[in-house]
C-alpha cells in the first residue's frame, strides 16, 4: 500500500495474547491499528503497554494518530499476524541477533505461502463447521420429529389409557361395594352418599366462584408483567445495541475464540520450552 508500508514490520502470532510496549523518543505519537480496534500513546519517558490478539493471520495498517510535527502523515504502522508456529520458529531462528537485526521477519516468500496456508486452513475450517451445523441441524430434525411426532402422542395415549382403565375399575368396585354395604344398611350407605355428593357439588360451586378470581388475578399478573416488559424495551435494545458493536458478541464465537487461543498458547510456550531447554 503506498504511504503505510514499512521496511521492517512488527511480527505477532495470531490466536495468541500478547503485549505491545509503546514509548517515544521526541514527541507525543500515537501507534494505531484502526481494523485491530488497537491505539496507544507513546509518550516519551513513559511506557505504555497495550494488549494484542489477532483472530486470523494477515497484514495489518495503520498510521500515527497523534499530530506530532511535518512528517506526521510519514509514519506508517504495519503488523503481520502469523500463527503461533511460524511466530515461534522465526524467534527461534532470530534469538542470536540483536533486537534491531531481528525486527525484520526476513523471508518474505516463506512469508507469502504461510499466510496462504493459513487462509486455507481457515477455508477448509470453515467448511467442516459448515458441514457439522447441517448434520448437526438434520439429526436434531429427525430427533424432535421422532420425539413430538411418535413418542409424546404414544406415549400420550397409553398413560390416558391406563388412567381411564384405573379409574373406570376403582369406580366400578366403588359402587360394588357401596351397593353392597347398601343391601346389609341402607340408612348409612345412603347418608354417606348424600355427604359425598354435596362434598362434589360444593367442590363444584367453590370452583364456579374462585375461578373467575383466580383468573383475574392471573391476568393482573400477566398485564403487569407486559407493562415492565415493554418498559424495560429500551434497556433491552440498548444492551443488544452495545453488544454488537464487539466484534463477537455470541457466546458461542466466544467460546470458540477462547479455545483457539488457549491452544496456539499451548503450542508456543511448549515450543519455547523445547527449544530454550537444549540450549
């Protein structure tokens, strides 16, 4: 790009938390990445730090964002996210240089076809997520169908069954043995018929009266709820609102983010470790 390349870039894993430590040696700057949502001031004696993770590997621009003098539009920043392999190979393959000699990456070739390795890992990714959603989404199809479609109204009709046959039985042995107890003391058997019966008739009436009560209560409850619901809307919209505006906002990219960085964290500090240990 004209006017924001550089001779030597800044060089960073992606998928891997790292810190940028930013200072100035004349005057106030500014180092900022506007598609990394990064800026930090470098403020001479001072030292700032600001916190880095790419998503995926890449070239990345900037420029100084900080009025600073008459060459302020002559200070490009640029960043190349590479993954934790090749991040760890090239400190590997820089560690005996000085700082300034090993600030370049140097093999911009090697460079090039990493980057498109990347990007085809990334693509042949995606695909698998894309393939897992659809059979994922098919099973789950076929899951409910079975579930709300065969098992529920089976399984529906068999408990009312069973329940219907229950209660037909316990009646009718009810009234065998009331008609019994009928034949052998009429006067007791037809005193406790009258009280179950008025005990049905005021269960009957209690639920005539209440009911109307119980439903108004019910639909107080319910237009109230309404009410704070749609008073709470714009708390709720702004919230949402605030939400997207990151860059993943569902929990599910979250998660996924996380894990990937936990991962390419693994694979660099074992790295290191191996190799650092056999010096």
């Amino acid at each position: 790009y004209r006017m924001l390349e550089v001779d030597n870039r800044c060089v960073v894993s992606c998928l891997l938390q790292m810190r940028g430590l930013i200072t100035s040696d004349d005057v106030v700057h500014s180092w900022a990445i506007p598609s990394a949502s990064v800026k930090a001031d470098g403020v001479p004696g001072r030292t700032n730090q600001v916190g880095l993770c790419f998503l995926y590997p890449g070239v990345f621009y900037g420029q100084c964002s900080e009025l600073c003098g008459v060459n302020h539009s002559f200070m490009p920043v640029c960043v190349e996210a590479v993954s934790s392999k090749v991040f760890s190979e090239w400190i590997m393959g820089n560690h005996n240089f000085n700082m300034n000699a090993s600030s370049g990456f140097g093999n911009r070739n090697r460079s090039c076809l990493v980057f498109i390795g990347d990007k085809i890992y990334w693509v042949f990714y995606s695909m698998f997520r894309g393939t897992y959603f659809v059979v994922e989404l098919y099973f789950k199809w076929w899951f409910y169908l079975l579930k709300f479609g065969i098992y529920w109204p089976v399984k529906f009709v068999f408990e009312s069954t069973f329940s219907l046959t229950t209660w037909a039985l316990n009646t009718s042995y009810s009234l065998v043995v009331w008609f019994v107890w009928f034949l052998s003391d009429p006067v007791d058997a037809s005193t406790s018929a009258i009280v179950w019966l008025g005990g049905k008739a005021f269960s009957v009436i209690h639920f005539s009266v209440t009911s109307p009560v119980m439903a108004f209560v019910w639909l107080t409850k319910k237009v109230w709820s309404l009410t704070c619901l749609v008073a709470n809307l714009p708390f709720v919209v702004f919230d949402a609102w605030m939400n997207c505006m990151s860059s993943f906002s569902d929990n599910e990219t979250k998660q996924w983010v996380v894990m990937q960085v936990a991962r390419s964290s693994e694979v660099f500090y074992k790295a290191m470790v191996e190799y650092y240990s056999k010096k």
